[in-house]
C-alpha cells in the first residue's frame, strides 16, 4: 500500500531564521531543533531532558502545519543566506527529510527523525505569572553570583547554589561564608530560584532581552520570556530557602573606602600569599586610617575615610583574604561603605568577633543605564532604586 507524503512548506527570511535559532542553541539540545509551523509564524524550540530555550520567526506563504525537526550540525546555514528562502519538510510516515531552496536554483537537502522522538514544552500546570525588569535582573546576577557555590560543588547544600529572590525585594545569594543582598524596589512582590548552573544561559538570554521579562513559575519549572516571545526555561530544585539570613545594623565603624584601591591592594595580597595561608590582619585606627598586615607585607593601605568609629581604640581583626575580596567584586561606584560589627567576647572567644559589609547604591533606568552618585540622584522617578549589601565574616583568634 503506497504512503502518503504530507508537506509543510513555507517562505521566511534566513536573518529571522538564524536570529531564532541563536535563541533556541542557548540550550544544546538532544535529538535536533523542533520547528512548529503555525499560520503565519514558526516556533524553534531546543530541550535537553531539562531545559528549554524557543524563540519564533514570520512565515508567509505556508502550506501544511505541524512540526519537524531540523539537524543541529547544520543550523549555522542560515547566517550565510540572503533573500528569501522556501522551507519543505516531507515525510512518508517512515522517512523524514528537511530543506529548502534559495536563490537561483539553490537546494539544500538533510535528513531528519519523526519529531514524536523530540522533547517539547508540555506543561498543563497554570503558571504564576509576574514581570521583573531586564537591566535590574543582569545587574544583580552580575553581582551576586560570586557569592554562590560552584554548580559541581558536590559537599555545597542546593540553596548554597542557588540565587533567591524573595518578596521583599531581595535577590539573595550565599555559600554558606560569605552573603550578597542586592534589594530593588523592581524586585518587590517576585519569587524566584535560579540554580548556578543555569545562570550561564540566562545571563545570554538577558543580552538578548530588553524591557520586561514575563516570569512564568509552576511547582515544577520557572519559565522566562521576553518582550520578543523568546523563552528559556528549567526545573525547579529542591533547595528553595523561605527567607534570608538577616544582618545586624548596629555598625561600630563605617568607613568611605575606594573600592578601586581595596581591589588593587587586596590582588597585592593574594599574589603574595602562599595558597595554603590566606589569613590577614585588618587594623582599623581613627587616627591612622584602614590598613592589612600579614607575614609578607608590613603595611597595605585602604585609601578611606571614617564616618562613624565608635570603639575607644584602635581595631585588629582577622579575615580570610579571598572571602574579603568578594566585598569589593562588581562594585557600581568607586566610593563604597565599609561598615565593620563587633560581636562582644564568649564562650571560647575571648576577643570581639569581626563581621564585615560593604554597602553600594545604584539605580537602574527604564532603558537598563546604571547611574550612581549625583547621576542617580537627578534620575528619573520610574527608575528603579538598588541597593547592594555584601558580607564576609572575620575569623576567630
């Protein structure tokens, strides 16, 4: 019994094709890119078994609708294209194949599978639905991430790899050592994970977006998608914290310090340091100024100033020199607060106990321009307000 060949077929832009498909590769996918041809657009869409990233392009003259697969090894084609090109995907029930002409006589012909064999975005669950603001979103992941554990961290709990953002307004991310809080008023009413290990892809989804990101959350999966339709999406972990740790605001020193300077000083030390003792001293004078001491170096200053020094004398704390560092990463401004809180002696401790904070403020405008200083000041009232409070503990004697 002879079988009968269906047909989709369609003429489209190859510019518009390989822009869709740049969305869709974010995601290597298993078996082959999945085209869904519906009247006048098509769907690309790439999944792994977990994630999923999809995109869309126009389509006129279309004949047939459906899906089909086309192969992965050959999708860079279509960035060497020009004029329009006229998709035909073919199938007999056993044989698929995929192509399309071009040109003057151009023809360009693959092999393909039955696109049953492909994963596809099936989620009946109803989604929760909000919005978060693109440019607020890649600065806080900018800044944040290096306050997560390694994604292959295999002794790191699941919340210690994961971004949090919490309804009050804050992103919150922390290894278990150090902490990063970065508050935004575009943040309010959110709840999100984001897993370290998806944070490469979203972080080339958000250069591609721009505006409002929509949020779709299920009990299983957190979807985001753009201004343009184009989506990524990934599993839900298990390692969801219902609130962050809390700081405590009563500062015994806050100090004005260049965050320029604290990097180049902190490089200093941590090149000179043998790998296995990264431990230094920190002295806070209100005469003197900030400075590090340790084995190698007598004398490493912090250029800053002192707004408040509340202890009677002169301070010597111990930190970890790694873990300090991350005080300093992805500052917005130069001139940050270095805010310093003692814990009273206890227990075995008979010294105070140093904890350590940065404090960074910047707004974000509708258009994604961080402005700081004076410049964040003149904004415009519909730019969003941020703040980025970063924490490292001191080290008992």
């Amino acid at each position: 019994m002879p079988q009968t060949t269906t047909t989709i077929s369609f003429v489209t832009d190859p510019a518009s094709i390989a822009d869709a498909v740049a969305v869709a590769r974010l995601v290597t996918p298993r078996s082959g890119l999945l085209f869904t041809a519906r009247a006048d657009r098509c769907n690309v869409t790439s999944h792994d078994g977990a994630r999923e990233a999809r995109s869309s392009f126009s389509i006129t003259e279309s004949v047939g609708e459906g899906d089909f697969v086309y192969p992965t090894d050959f999708a860079d084609e279509f960035a060497y294209l020009t004029g329009p090109i006229r998709f035909d995907a073919k199938s007999d029930g056993r044989t698929f194949s995929v192509g399309y002409t071009f040109g003057a006589g151009g023809l360009v012909t693959h092999a393909s599978i039955d696109p049953r064999c492909v994963p596809s975005a099936k989620h009946p669950e109803a989604a929760l639905a909000s919005q978060v603001n693109v440019g607020v979103l890649a600065a806080a992941l900018k800044v944040a991430k290096p306050f997560l554990a390694a994604a292959d961290d295999v002794l790191a709990e699941d919340h210690s790899k994961t971004l949090h953002v919490f309804r009050d307004g804050t992103l919150y991310a922390s290894d278990g050592r150090v902490a990063c809080y970065f508050r935004s008023d575009a943040l309010v009413g959110r709840e999100l994970e984001i897993p370290a290990q998806q944070l490469p892809l979203l972080e080339k989804f958000l250069r591609r977006s721009t505006g409002m990101l929509d949020i779709q959350t299920t009990s299983a999966r957190i979807t985001m998608v753009n201004e343009r339709g184009d989506a990524l999406g990934w599993p839900r972990n298990t390692g969801r914290l219902t609130r962050c740790a809390s700081l405590t605001k009563n500062d015994d020193v806050i100090a004005v310090v260049s965050a320029a300077a604290a990097r180049a000083t902190i490089r200093h030390l941590q090149s000179a340091l043998d790998k296995h003792a990264r431990n230094v001293r920190v002295h806070l004078d209100p005469a003197r100024g900030c400075w590090f001491t340790c084995a190698t170096a007598t004398s490493l200053p912090i250029a800053g100033d002192f707004l408040e020094f509340r202890p009677s004398g002169a301070l010597v704390g111990r930190v970890n020199i790694d873990r300090f560092a991350k005080l300093f990463t992805a500052t917005s401004s130069d001139a940050i607060e270095l805010r310093v809180t003692l814990a009273p002696p206890g227990g075995s401790r008979v010294e105070p106990a140093f904890f350590f904070r940065t404090v960074d403020n910047l707004v974000i405008t509708a258009d994604s321009a961080i402005l700081v200083g004076d410049a964040a000041a003149r904004a415009a009232a519909n730019a969003h307000r941020c703040s980025v409070t970063r924490y490292a503990p001191g080290i008992d004697r």
